[in-house]
C-alpha cells in the first residue's frame, strides 16, 4: 500500500489514462494484471493504487519507487513495452508524470 509522505523520500508517478465508459473496467483488467504481472516485479517498485472518476471516463494510477532511474527501468523492459502497446490501444491516450511530494496533512 503506498505510504504518502513527504518525509518518504520517493519517486511518486502519477499516470491518468482517458477512456470512454465502455472501456474502462476492460482497462482496468489490464492494468490489473500488467501490475501484478509486470510491474511489481520490476526492481525498485514499491506500491501502487489504481483510482477512477465517478464518469468511468479518467483512471488515475499512482505508484511508488526507490528511485526515478528504477521507473525509468521498468518503462524500457520488454515486457512493459509490449503491455504500453496494448495499454496504449485500450485509451484515448495516457501520461505519466513523476512528482515529488512536498506536503501532506492528515
């Protein structure tokens, strides 16, 4: 489970994918599966929560990892180019964006 923090020094991704509500349980199987399949096997992940908006049109997934080079990592393996084609023809589009948490309250 991610921890958030702002004492936690880690790398926090943020991806949100657009989809149309016909698709977005289909892609959240796939995202499923590409995490426990995939991703968590990759050196350096730490945690990570698939989120979505009442609409079924956005799916925010937030993860952790050690650091900025192990993402970058898992983004260049086989496996996961393989899966980001397939996640890629699943959605209108999708971007992910590494952030620093700098506050947390509560």
């Amino acid at each position: 489970m991610p921890t958030i923090s702002a004492d936690h020094k880690v790398q926090t991704v943020i991806t949100t994918f657009e989809v149309n509500p016909g698709t977005c349980h289909d892609l959240l199987g796939e995202l499923r599966s590409t995490c426990d399949e995939v991703i968590s096997q990759c050196n350096g992940f730490i945690a990570a929560a698939l989120h979505v908006n009442d609409a079924q049109t956005r799916i925010a997934n937030y993860s952790q990892w050690e650091t900025r080079e192990d993402f970058q990592a898992m983004l260049r393996s086989d496996a996961m180019l393989e899966r980001s084609r397939k996640i890629n023809s699943m959605c209108k589009n999708f971007e992910p964006v590494m952030y620093d948490v700098v506050y947390c309250s509560g």
